[in-house]
C-alpha cells in the first residue's frame, strides 16, 4: 500500500517528505527499540515508534524503510528532519498511541489485501496486536516498579478490563521485586493478542535451588535489609499464582530464572 494511504488512515500530519507520500510499502513494524528495528526489519517498510529521535530515524534508513511515524503527537526536535530529506525518508506524526494506531494500519491493509481463507479462533488469537521489551536491573531499589507501571500504563491506555489490568500489575510487580532482590538483571517481555496477555520475566542470577519450596506461602530467602523495607515476607511467588491464569517457573542454579505468566481476556 502507499505511505499516503497509511497517513490517511492514521490521520497523520506531514513533518518531511511531502513528495514522497505516493511510495509503496510492503510491511509495517512497531517498535521503540531500535536494535530491534535494525534485526528484525524488512526493506520497504513503515516505522511507528513513540521516539522522535534521530536515531529512531537513522535506524529506519540503516533498515532500508520508507518512512517514520511518530506516534501520540510527537514530533523531532533534532537534526532528524533534514537527515530524513537528505536521505528520502518521509517522516509522519499521528495523535493516536501505538495501540490504536497498530489497528488502524492493520484494518486498512486488510480491506487491501484479498480475502484469506477463514482460520480457526484458535488461530486467531495467536496474533499480535501489541509486543513490548523492557528491562530491570538487580538491586535498584530506586527504580523498582518502573518496568510494572509501564506494563500497567499499557493495558490501561488500550482499555482493558480495571481487573484484568489489576492482575496483570500486581504479578508483573511481584516478578519485577524478586529481580531486584535476588537477580543481577532480567528482561520483561509483554506479548497481547486478542485473546490473551503474556509477561515473561527472564532474568540473570543466582537461581532457584528448589522451586516447590520457593512456591510454598511464608518461604523466603530475603535479606534483613530487604525485610527492613517491607518486602520479603514469602507471599510473592503464591501472591502471582493466585493473580495468573497460568504460571510457569522455572529455574537454574547459578544461570537464572524464567517466570512466563498468562492471562486470558
């Protein structure tokens, strides 16, 4: 479909490449981690990310993509515009958040594409609607919950149910702490499709000897300093069992933790 097509749909107001609105593009790709960007995507393609930066634009040329969307009104402050005209990218900035703006692309590009056979539910809850990344590091007190507040920012601002974005939150957080308590770092991974939300927290520490034992209420191995600051007391691991539709831990000595958790909307 055309860039001019997506900038319709998404209501999108042109910040640079006026002239280049009429170039095809093969695929879109949501992402606010460039790395991400830079491995994952295709040639031909359409950027909408939340960071109006110029590297978010010198990874989208480095991709070979044709054009950058800056989502929730954001627009660059940098150099960015007069890289994206040197290099003959068109740059884009729409009001609407990531989410909205995924679904919109995405039912214009299904009214494009010719019908597809019908596909089970099954199926189709297996697509994607939202993946993000982020990251913790062991021991930093001062940031702990910063990773769970943006996973509940997240559910909140797509308009999921009050309850269901409570669950999600307290378990995201419990996880988050028992990083920040007992591991050198971990990296959370917030899947959302139709039908289903998945929080995998992969971390990089010490490990669990016994899992069984770690599931058991009033288990802890928590500092006293830790105690001190009202963590600790052997109620998170049972507190996310409780939260979770589905709670999978396991665990390696001297390698780290894998805590995947599921809930179903």
């Amino acid at each position: 479909m055309e860039i001019r097509t997506i900038k319709d749909a998404l209501r999108a107001t042109v910040i640079e490449g006026e002239d280049g609105l009429d170039a095809a593009v093969e695929h879109i790709y949501a992402s606010d981690l460039m790395s991400d960007v830079l491995a994952f995507g295709k040639p031909n393609s359409i950027l909408l990310t939340g960071l109006a930066t110029q590297q978010a634009v010198i990874s989208a040329h480095m991709a070979e993509f044709k054009c950058v969307v800056f989502i929730r009104g954001k627009k660059t402050k940098d150099g960015s515009q007069k890289f994206a005209r040197d290099h003959q990218l068109v740059l884009l900035s729409t009001d609407l958040d990531m989410y909205d703006a995924c679904v919109r692309v995405d039912s214009v590009g299904r009214r494009e594409t010719s019908p597809a056979p019908e596909r089970t539910s099954a199926e189709r809850s297996e697509d994607t609607l939202l993946s993000h990344e982020f990251f913790i590091e062991g021991s930093d007190f001062g940031k702990a919950g910063m990773a769970s507040t943006e996973v509940k920012s997240i559910l909140k601002t797509i308009g999921l149910d009050p309850k269901l974005v409570r669950r999600v939150g307290i378990s995201t957080y419990e996880g988050e702490m028992n990083v920040v308590m007992h591991a050198k770092k971990a990296k959370v991974y917030l899947t959302i499709t139709p039908k289903l939300i998945e929080v995998v927290i992969d971390d990089e520490g010490k490990g669990i000897p016994d899992v069984n034992l770690a599931m058991e209420k009033g288990f802890s191995t928590a500092t006293e300093e830790q105690r001190a600051m009202g963590f600790g007391a052997g109620m998170g691991l049972p507190n996310i069992k409780n939260n979770t539709d589905e709670m999978e831990l396991t665990s390696e000595v001297g390698q780290g933790t894998r805590l995947r958790m599921r809930f179903y909307i």
